[in-house]
C-alpha cells in the first residue's frame, strides 16, 4: 500500500510542475503557473482549480480521494484534495490537470484542446 500525502508533499509534486511557483493567497499557500492558481493547500488538504467534467470524472474514479469544494466555488470545479486518503498517484493526476488549465501555451505544450 502506498504511503499517504502529506502538505509538505503535495507542496513538492506542485512546485516540480514547470513554471509552478509558490505564493499565498487568503493566509494559505498556493501555487501558480504564468500568475494563475492552480492549486492551494487549505486546513490540511489540497485544493485544485479544475473544469467540472475533470472534478466529475476524478471523483468517480477516485472516490474518498476527491469532492467538491463547498459553495459555488465547487460547483465551478474548484475540488478537494483529501490528503489523508491520497497517494502520490491521484494527487499527482489531479495536480497535472490543475496545472494543464492554467498554464500559458508557451508552457504547456502538450496541452489538449
């Protein structure tokens, strides 16, 4: 069985992310790509900035792992991380999608249109 996330640990798979840099947003970490969210850390866990469908098709394949951040926000993709019962894995498939959202085309190359 695979070792569970720490802050600390979704703090590096961001950061490993081309471009990510850390910032703080609201008294919390968060990290950005070319000025633009796409991840924080909030009361221990790990929040991410993605569409609807990604938060919808990452809850269903990971259940426990993944919900909606509470309010509107969730409802337009912003999505918990729930660290205690992540791995290096899902978080890192969620973080790669944050990221893809973001990021400026100059960055991200390989984004899917």
């Amino acid at each position: 069985m695979e070792e569970r996330m720490t802050p600390e640990q979704y703090r590096r798979l961001a950061l490993d992310l081309p471009g990510a840099v850390e910032g703080s947003h609201m008294g919390h970490p968060d990290f950005r790509v070319g000025g633009r969210i796409f991840a924080t850390i909030w009361k221990g866990n790990g929040v991410l900035m993605l569409k609807p469908d990604q938060q919808g098709r990452l809850m269903k394949s990971l259940p426990g792992v993944y919900s909606p951040v509470k309010g509107g926000w969730g409802k337009k993709g912003s999505t918990t991380v729930h660290l205690d019962v992540a791995d290096m894995r899902s978080v890192r498939e969620g973080l790669l999608l944050a990221w893809r959202n973001k990021t400026p085309e100059e960055l991200n190359l390989d984004r899917r249109h």
